[in-house]
C-alpha cells in the first residue's frame, strides 16, 4: 500500500479504485468489531485472489506447541495463539451460475470502501463486468453491533444490467485454520451442523482449551427493497454449511440479502444453549432488521464519541489519524469484562501470540481511564489479579520462592507467551508497569478500594520479586539488577537498567507504603492479606533495605543517570550523523551490531521520567532528553508518544508535532510497510497521550486536574474530553486560549499553566 | 545406560548380557568409523525395539532450513546436517521362516559385545530361542577396512539346535530418513538400483548438495567354514534391494554370510564411475576374503597405536578410557582429506548442525599433531584457509568490510550451521582459536612454510575483524570489544571479556609480525597476500593502535583479570557452597539465573592461561586458578582437561586427577546420561592433553621439547609417544622416574623439569 492511498476525511478511512496489491492492507485498515469479536474487512463474496482471512473472537485461543531453535530451561511448552474463528460473514453471488469474484471480473469500477467511524459500519460499493459479460452494480454494507454484541448484520444489493438469475449463498465455515500456526496443527473440532427452517448453526469447540462455540446465520431478502420470500437449496459437509436462495431478476432491480450472524461462546452460555441463545439474537435481528439494528449501532457509537472523541481543526490527517486511533481502541476494547484484555493487533491479525503486553499498563490504561466509566480500568487492573497464582507460578518456575510474582510478557490466560530468553526471563521491568498502573488508577479515580481490596496483593507479589532479583553487590556496596533487558529492547542482558532500578525501587517503596496504609485504615483487608502472602517484619526491613541501596548508574561529566552500567563504552555517534542508508537498523543490521551500538528503540531512561514525572525537575528532564533522545531511532510503534509528551513539556512544540504525526498515522499511512499483518491497536492509545497529556498537558496532581495547554502551529484548535472522577470535562484549545466545561453541579478547581482555577459548571471557562 | 555397564578392559569395550533399555547408548559406545565413513553398533539383523539407526559418510552433508524461534538479520537460511546415509550392513534372518529379532526372542542369552580398539573390529554373540522354539547361536563381527576405506566387512554365522531352514537376505535400504530433521524433509533421492550376479548397488544422491553415492554389497556363504554357492531370491523396490539366500541347515552346522559392503562417492571418483568403482572394491574384498582384510585391518591398527597408544599400569579404567578416546578420534579423522573435519560427535550420532567448531583448533589440533604426521595437523589448518572466502562472505553479512573475516562457530562447508545470535554473532572468540592454530603449529612442527603459504591470509581477514570489532571508549581512552560470549557460555553479550579481548590483541601483533616477516624472507609471496588483501600501511597502524590500546578488565584487590566487565558485581558464592541439588545448573535453572550467576561452564579466563601460559607467570596461574576454578562447574565436557593441565602444573595432583577421570570415562560412563546421541569425540582429544600436557607436561620452548612428568598416586607407570618434527620419542613415567627413548641417528637435546637433558638415540635414557 502506499501512502496517501487512504482519502483524507474527517470521519471516515475511504478507499477509492480497486487495487489487488492493497486488498490484504485494506482487509486490516478496515476491520470492523465490537468487543466481544472482529474481523478483517475481507469480501462478503468469493475473492480468489491474495488475501488474508481473519474473523476473532475475544478471549478464545489456542495453545499452539511452541516453536524454538534452542531450547531454554523455563520456557513454555505451550503459549496461547490468537484464534481465527468459523467464518459467519461469507455471501457467494451467482450471476448466471458465474460466481462474482473480484479478481476474475473482465472489469471493475468504481469500487469505494468506507469505514464510518462516527457511526460503526463498513462499506463497500463497485460495478463489476463478470466473465459473461453481464455487469452487476454492488453495494454492500456491514457492522458488527454494539449493543447486541454477539452480532452482525450484513446488507448486500445486486442490481444487473441485463435479466439475469442471481444466486446469493450465504454460508457458514468451520474448516479454518490459522496463518500463524507452528505445527500445522488442527485448531477447531466440529461437533455439530444444525438446519433450522433458514437458520444454520455449527458448533465447534476449540481443540486442548475446548471453548464451545457456536457460528450462526440467517438471511431476509428483498426485490427493489420489498421482502420476498425465497426457499434454499441447503447443502451440508463436515465443517460448513451454505444456502442458495435463487431468484429471476430484471434488469436494474435491485436484489438485496441482509444476512445476520457472528458467535455465541461458553464464556456467557451454557454450552448446551449456545444454539438458543444464537436463536434469540436472530429473533431480535429480524424485528430490528438491519436498518433498525443499524440506528441502534449508530447511537453506540454516538455515546463512545461524545466521551471519547478529540477534534483537530485545520489538519484533516491529524484528525483522521486520531479518530482512526480512538475508533479502533473502542473496536477492540470496550471494558465488559475483565477476562479480556487489548490485544497488540486487536481483531485485525494474529502476530504476536497472547493478547497482552505491559503496553495494557503503560500506554492503554490512561486512555480508559478518561474516555470509559472508571470501572474499565478497574477491570483491566482485576485481569493482572486474577492472573496473579499464575505469575507466581512462573516466578517460581525461573527460581523465586514465597509468593514472588513475575506477571508474563505476553499473555492470554496468565501463562507466558513468549520464548526468547532476553525478553521473556530478563525483560522484567513489566512487572513495575503493572504495580504502576494501580498507583496511576488510583491517583488519576481517587478510588481506594482496590488497593485493599485487590491491588495490594498484586503490589506484595511484585515487591517479592524485586526484592529476590536485586543482589548485593560488594563491588559496589549497593544492590543491583544484572542481566535485564529494558524497555529499549536493542539492549539485551545488560546489568543495572536505570529505568528497571528505579522502577523497582518505586514498587518496593509503594508496597510497603500501601502495607502501612491498608494496616491502619483496613486492618480486616490486611489480615486477610498478610495471612495470603505470608510477608513477615523480617521481609518487609529487607525491601527496605534493598530499595533504600539500590545502585542507579550515574554518569558525573554529563550530569544523567546512565541507560546502564557500560553505556559509555559505546560509540556515541547520534542518528543524525548515521548513515541514513542503514535504517530502519532493525532491518539492516544483524543483531550484535544493534546491541552493541547506543541506539535506542523506544524510551528507556526516558520512560522512567514520563512515569514519574514529579520526581525529577524540569532541567533534568531537558538534560536526559538531549542526551538520549539523539540516539533513539523510534524503531517501536511506543515510542514517538512517550517523546511527543516530553517534547511538547519542554516547549519544543516542532519535535512534538513531528513525532505526534508519526505515531497517529503510523497504520494509516503504513509507515512500517508490514499493516496487511494487522494493525497496532497498543499504541494508538499513545497517539491519544500525545495530545491528551503532550499538548493538553493534562496530569492529576494530589487529587486536582492540571493542564499546560499548547498547540501545534499547525492546526487551528483542537478539543477533547476526558472523564474525571464523573465528570466530564471537555477541554478546547487554540493559538490563543484554552476553554473548559463541564457538566455539573458544583465549581470544580483545576490548574492550568501551574495556577489554580476555577471552573463552573455549564458554562465555557476561558483561560 | 548405568555406570559400571561396560566391562574394564585394558583394549575392549565388552557389554556382556541383553539389556533392552541399553540398546541405543550401546549403539553409540560400539561406534566403528574409519575417517571415511562410519556407523552406529546398529544390528544387522532385524531389530524391532528402540533403536536409533545411522550410518554416515564423511563430508556428506545436507543444508536443511533453518528452525527458529524468533528470526534476527544475519541467520543462516539454511546451515548444514549430518546426514544419515543409505545402509548397507542389514542381514534379516529367517528360521524356517521366522525373523531373527532380539526384541521378539522367546530368551536372549549369552549376549557379549565386544569393540576390540586394538585391531578396529566390533563383535556380538549371543543365543536365542525364537518364537517357533528354536535356538540359535550366532556370531557376528564386522570393522570398516582403514586400508579399502570405501568398504566394510561382516561376518555373520548362525548355528541351529535342530535341522532348519535358514535364509540370509542381505539388503541395501536408500529409503532413509535423519533423526535430526527440522521440517521431515526428504534428504535423498535415489537415481539407480542395479543389480550384477550377486552384486547390487544403489546409485542415490542428496537433494540440494547433490553428492552422489553408489552403496553397495556382495555375500559370501559357508557352511561349516567350506565355501558354498547359493542362488538368491531378488527383490527390488524402489529405494531397496534385497537378496534372500537359503540352505537347509542340520542340527549344529554353522551357516555363514561374509557380506561386503560401503560407499563410493563423487568426492573421489567421476559420478558416472561409482559402480566401476564399487566393483573395485568388491574385487579385492573377494579376493582377500573376510580373514584377509581383517588381517590388513589388524596392521593398519597396529601402526596407529605404535605412535598414539598411551598406557596405563595399575589402573584399568583408566587405561581403557584413554584408549577409548584415541581409537575413536582415530575412527572419526585420518587427515588424509582437507575437506573433512573432526564432528563433534563423529560418526556416532546427528546431534549439532555441523561437522567443525572452535574444539578442532583449540583441543584436537595438538592430539593429530603429536600422533600424526605433521601434514594432517596442516590439513586440518588448510580446511579453514580453504573456507576464508566464506568467512569474508559471512562478517561482511555482519557489516565488517574490506576483507575482515569471521569464521564460523559451527559449519560443514564454510557456512555457518547456528542460529543462535549470543552465540553465531558473539562467541567470535573462535576466530581467535582459529589464529593460535596456525601459531601452535609452527610452533610444533617448525614448518613455516604455512604461513606464507596459506596461513598469513587467514591471519590478515582475522585481524582485520578484531581491528574493526573492537570499538574506542572515550570513557575508558582505550579499545573496547562489547557485546561477546566468551568460552564460558553462561554468560552471554558481555563486554570486554578478558580471553576475548586477549586474544584479539594477539592475533593482531601475530599477524603484524608475520607480516613484517613474510615481507622480509618470502618476497613474492607477500607481493601477492598484499595484492589480494589490500592491507595498507595506514590500516597496519590502525591495527597497531587498537592492540597496544586494548583493555582488559582488571581487579586491584585480588590482583586478578576479571572474566569480564562487571564480574564483581556478582554474588559470588562458590560452587562449593552451592546447594548440590540445583546442580548441573544447566538442567536446572532458568538462562537467566545462569547468566546473572558466577557459574563458569568451562575454562574461560584460564583457556587464555592455556594458549598464553608463557606470558604469565606461575603465580599469576596460581591466582586466576585460585579466582576462577571455585566459580566453575565444568558443564562442559571440554572443561575438565584445561583444568586438569593446569592443576598439574601447579602441583595438585590430586585434583588434576580428578578432571582427568571426568574427562576420560565421560562417555563410557554415561555421565550426562545422553550417551545415546551419541559420543564427545572432540572433548577426547582433551583427555590426551591431560595426560600428555598435563602430567607429563610436554610443552615446546624454542624449538626445544620439554617435559615436566608428574604421575597421580593411583597409577604405578605411564607411558606416551609423541611425534616432534619426525621422531617418535616415548616418555614412559612411574613413581620414581622418567624415561625416554627414540630411534633416530643423533642425540636429541630436550628439557626436563626446566634442565637441558640431551637424550641418546636407540636407547633408554632415564631422568
């Protein structure tokens, strides 16, 4: 795909001209879902050309055989693979008794694809000459439905220019396999195929985790828009089903089928009602219809956007790109339930085997947090809770004992998902993002009650941990942190990552400072606690001990704590004077020559000064920037935001706005060349931080709202909206002022540029 | 397989009873090998039990796809494979129609085994009682003929205890697979089945190298020793032949098959001649008969152990663990071809991608050069001379320019055959070993022709590699090398490891000083080295900076070099404190545990002590011995000789003792218990070392042999030969004194605990 091949719009991603080499870029760029499922934008109908078929449902995986060259001690036998699902969406069209197929047409015009982000719907329109010569004018249009959210609804109109018979087959498939498998293995087992007047179901369970699943349909259909009745030809294999409703048509009618489907799963079913409870979606489908069920959609996606939405005026891309962002993060995770998770690529591919990444924490939570009811973060928080039996499994499998939790790299059911020992043994800073997204909920809702409630448990497995990795080093006569691989992963095995240091000595102060709090204030909670966690005043003045003389690398002459210990053995030549042909150098260089350089993939040291902002200054912050952030080659999809933030605080607006237009448009504007794999959901919610927390200059301080507002020079204004503690403020900026309002009933005080302010409820604040 | 289970013999390896479960380490110990081709103890007869099949020919590989986990830039596609080759040593049995078959005997008794190293030859006898009630008596023997090297003899006799019918069918099977296969990918394609008279060959060649091999085979029958004619069944299929011959034997006659079999190879002969050539061989194995060759086969032994046997009194297993070692890197490299190299595991197994590692410069070199002629140690050199091109190709694939080589850390033909990137990118060091090569054999031999010839254009790639891979701290003011895995392997992308950066240095002032003496006494060779290198005299003096600049990491207090940066940090609990059930680490803790450990695998700061004893003092030993040895945990199996040379030079013979039995019964005594994939043949050249260097403490000082015998307490005497520079000297040591003795035409200055001796030619000379 190349760039600008998506039209600039406001609201919309629009695709113009049939291209083949851009079909599988296209089938991810306009993916469609809705929570609970999700699907590459592939053809309703038979396309024999390139493509990559992919239909997901949340939370259903697989536990594919792990694939490795050489074996470690400690790494997973098994690790959860993001299943491709039975196929619900298929419609084959017969003109003639000629299938309608893309890439065999003698022509095709017009085609224009469109995914509406204000109001949650895919479509999809072309005239096409088919081998017979008889041309047919196609309008196609689908959802999956928010409200309804075991549900899809597809809309699909042929109108011929000549007398033809047209057949629609509408079909459900079960013979699926993945693109990323290791073994070639079989991954669903068909158990049964049921024919009900016009309605189908297969059920189909996923072989070793045996989610029971249940694939369904059922079509209306329609002659210049009035209902017709029309019988199947129904015919049955092992692992599909398909109808053929035939029909006579003139030339220039208009022959529509509206076909409902999607899942029912065990998750929220007996698996012995997956068929009933399929059978009540359709009820409802067909009162709703889809024009019914297509305004209720409309209306969902209208309240995501009136809490969610940023506007950017004079920058249409900008626009498009952050709506692009914020649309997607709502297509993958809406919050219901705290078994699922944001997945790096969403429902849009399968790379990457689990669903979640520390990303979840250090990227994703913050735009939950203010864009969705509290209780989402809060169910993101309880997935890494009720995961933590499983981390302190892993912990004690790589050596660590009493309840010392190490949380997985990546994940879907708790267990590891990954096998590379630099990263899944040693790149163990995640294990802080996760007790720092409990202080962050708990700083950005005020909400308490977790903490005791579930949180602190999570804090005291995390603590362990740290506390059992730092050794004592008599060299040094501190302790310290050897062979990690921080967040900059082109570092492996290094010893001493200030960004890993810092973060552990934070977790173990956090601990114990919640161990003091949660005695005093919820003495039931904590014998509760104590007696789970067996933590003992011995334990607790050894953290203390080993966060009070935790080594931090430190380098005098330049005045910054050092990425780690050797840094400054490398060649310190900047990107800027590299030689341009060598990047991406991911890309062109083997591995020993990225470790060995001073290039930097994504913030490290960096990353520790955006979590704990307050506790450096504003010079030490401008200091570690200029030393690190020339040598960083932004290589991550993470890493333009984080330095878009720290840019923008320090009043380079230019390099701000840069590396904001980089992360924002990163998939539209396939930057990495690679976006037919699948989007990169993760790191959308850093675009939102960019403007959010980079130009909003949005942060909580002791329970108050504060802003630093600034803007690009680029654009006119911009506004967006964020949740805070129930209200929802919504926060316009442009070049020469910042407006705030809110809904209420009450004063509320903010600070903006550093000074408390006022606000009053129904009416625009100017500041 | 137990320790204990095979028999203490001072020339044999015997098993005596059938023990189902020892079947595949058996295979493995009973190995037969002729430095052409080689075979597992695999049975003639049908085996239906757990066996693990190979028969291999030297230099025959395959280039299977690469299996990774996690693909990095600079990996191999495809790297090189043991191939298990077509069979030609099965003989099925049949009595009175019923298969011959261990596993399905009614009663297996009176089994023995015997591997006799002193004439090459492998027997097995044994009685059974078969499923139709009837017992047999057999008696197998079989040795690949170290004169006839493409052919290989069996003598097989069956004795019933009734009147039977007997039928002998032996057979030549192409239909074969590898155990170690990454995709189950067919590795041979077979061309041609001919048959002549009794003669039968299958022409089959590997798919993508396309070596073409013919196997064959021709039997000869007795009864009762007297020659007999029989007229055989045929049977072809498409990847086999087989011939079945049956007589009507009585009650205790003896019916015997004389089967002549082997390889011929497109290596050595026109393709189109593999039969011409395998009917060669089959005409003198007629003519020489079984006795015949096996007589050659007793001489051809008879002459190796003249000059590399070691003996042993008052210590049987030690006696034939040393033996064991010899005759198998005998069986496994001749050095008649420079194309072929010592495997890792020889002909007894698939285990390890290639055939050549570092362990053939740094351990093996010295064993062929003191128990051959010196022109198998220069082939041994002139393999990797014949592989620089490669080399070049593969460190300019890692970025290096102009002419830099790295040589591979595993490989067949010159590729590299690892994909590990710790390891392929990092553990560089070989390059180093690759260098001292060339030095030790000068230094040995004293031919220098070598080097002019060959030898100074491999030095040249390699330090042009270490001037380009070591990198200017402007912390330090001095040259770095970051990014490593030294010898010791627990530890991975280390910076400055002391051994490493040690040898860089050296090979870069070996290579200036070559050059300085190629330039003043071989003229014309230097015009042409300078013409193909395009080294400058800028570059000279780049060189020279980087190796007067190097830095070593150095710790003050203990007055040691530390194994690399940041070895102090460690928690350094010695192996001896360490709990024993978390041992060996290696299966028991996570990588990262082992890497964050002080856990040496093997000789590490103390291999650069081997190669450079002269350049440190025996003090300076003492201490890095003192340092490193209590943090070792001889994880590997090269690790004990290194050790034990060096507490024999430090007077702990004792301990030295102690490592040379680790070494020497490694694989008789199944100590890894994974003998059945076959033997350590290159760590067995390690165990001569210890004897030879280390006991005897055999060194070259100018062009001067010099000893320094030491004898452990266990032994009453032993005695080693050694070719220097075409004298055979024999040393022979007991409890209270050395002596020597040569054949030769003039007396032989030598030194003997640090003193002149000059011994007298033709006559014992006691010291």
């Amino acid at each position: 795909m190349n760039q600008d091949y998506i039209q600039p719009n406001e609201w919309s991603i629009i695709e113009e001209g049939f291209d083949v080499e851009s079909v599988k870029s296209s089938e991810s760029l306009f993916s469609i879902g809705n929570g609970a499922m999700g699907q590459r934008a592939n053809f309703e109908e038979q396309y024999s050309g390139s493509t990559f078929q992919g239909s997901y449902i949340a939370g259903v995986y697989y536990p594919d055989k792990t694939r490795v060259g050489w074996w470690k001690n400690g790494y997973p036998e098994y690790f959860a693979k993001v299943l491709n699902a039975p196929s619900w969406i298929g419609v084959n069209v017969l003109i003639n008794d000629v299938q309608l197929d893309l890439n065999t047409c003698k022509k095709v015009e017009n085609f224009r694809r469109e995914l509406n982000m204000k109001e949650g719907w895919l479509s999809r329109s072309f005239t096409a000459v088919l081998a017979n010569d008889i041309e047919v004018e196609v309008e196609a249009k689908r959802f999956l439905s928010l409200d309804l959210d075991e549900l899809g609804a597809i809309h699909y109109q042929v109108r011929p220019n000549k007398d033809v018979k047209i057949s629609f087959t509408p079909y459900l498939d079960s013979g699926i396999t993945n693109e990323d498998s290791n073994w070639d293995d079989k991954f669903w087992n068909t158990t049964k195929i049921t024919q009900v007047g016009q309605q189908a179901f297969i059920e189909a369970h996923t072989m070793k985790t045996n989610f029971h699943t249940c694939t369904y349909m059922e079509s209306q259909f329609f002659l210049n828009n009035e209902s017709i009745d029309l019988s199947p030809e129904k015919l049955q294999s092992a692992t599909g089903i398909t109808y053929k409703y035939t029909a006579v048509i003139k030339q220039n009618e208009v022959f529509t089928i509206h076909k409902f489907g999607g899942y029912t799963v065990d998750r929220y079913h007996d698996k012995d009602d997956l068929i009933t409870a399929a059978k009540t979606n359709l009820t409802k489908a067909n009162a709703l219809g889809f024009e019914g069920l297509l305004s209720l959609q409309k209306q969902a996606w209208k309240t995501i956007w009136e809490m969610a939405d940023i506007t950017i005026e004079g920058d249409t891309k900008a626009q498009q790109g952050i709506r692009f962002n914020i649309f997607q993060l709502n297509q993958t995770y809406l919050g219901k339930d705290t078994r699922l998770n944001i997945g790096p690529k969403g429902f849009t591919g399968e790379k990457y085997g689990g669903s979640t990444y520390w990303d979840t924490e250090a990227y994703c939570i913050p735009f939950y947090m203010a864009t969705k009811d509290q209780h989402v973060a809060r169910n993101l928080l309880e997935y890494r809770y009720n995961h933590l039996g499983k981390a302190i499994e892993n912990a004690t499998k790589l050596g660590f004992t009493n309840g010392a939790a190490l949380f997985p790299m990546v994940t879907m059911n708790g267990e590891e998902c990954h096998n590379e020992w630099e990263i899944t043994f040693e790149e163990i800073h995640r294990n802080g993002a996760i007790a720092f997204a409990i202080f962050n909920y708990y700083r950005y809702t005020g909400d308490y009650s977790y903490i005791p409630e579930k949180g602190l448990e999570v804090l005291i497995g995390i603590a362990k941990f740290w506390h059992q990795r730092a050794t004592f080093s008599k060299d040094k006569m501190k302790y310290v942190i050897l062979g990690v691989t921080g967040p900059n992963e082109y570092e492996n095995n290094v010893n001493n990552n200030f960004y890993t240091n810092y973060l552990a000595q934070w977790c173990i102060e956090f601990a114990l400072e919640n161990i003091e709090k949660v005695r005093a204030e919820y003495p039931s909670d904590y014998r509760r606690i104590i007696d789970k966690t067996n933590i003992t005043e011995k334990e607790l003045g050894q953290w203390k001990t080993v966060a009070e003389n935790m080594y931090f690398p430190y380098d005098i002459e330049s005045n910054v704590y050092l990425q780690q210990d050797g840094f400054l053995d490398k060649e310190l030549i900047t990107v800027a004077d590299l030689d341009q042909s060598q990047r991406p150098i991911n890309q062109k260089w083997s591995w020993d020559r990225i470790l060995r350089s001073p290039y930097i993939k994504q913030a490290d040291v960096l990353q520790g000064f955006y979590f704990f902002e307050e506790h450096f200054t504003a010079d030490e912050l401008e200091r570690h920037f200029d030393f690190y952030e020339p040598f960083t080659v932004h290589e991550s999809s993470l890493s333009p935001c984080v330095h878009s933030i720290q840019a923008a605080k320090l009043d380079r607006m230019e390099q701000a706005y840069q590396f904001y237009l980089r992360t924002s448009r990163l998939d539209l504007d396939d930057y990495n060349h690679e976006v037919e794999e699948g989007l990169h959901i993760t790191s959308m919610a850093g675009t939102w931080m960019s403007i959010v927390e980079g130009f909003g200059g949005m942060r909580v301080q002791e329970d108050t709202l504060s802003f630093a507002p600034k803007i690009p020079k680029q654009w006119k204004a911009y506004s967006f909206k964020v949740n805070f503690r129930n209200l929802i403020i919504k926060v316009n900026v442009n070049q020469n002022e910042t407006n705030f309002e809110f809904e209420g009933d009450k004063p509320l005080k903010i600070i903006v540029n550093k000074r408390f302010v006022t606000i009053n409820p129904n009416q625009l604040t100017v500041v």
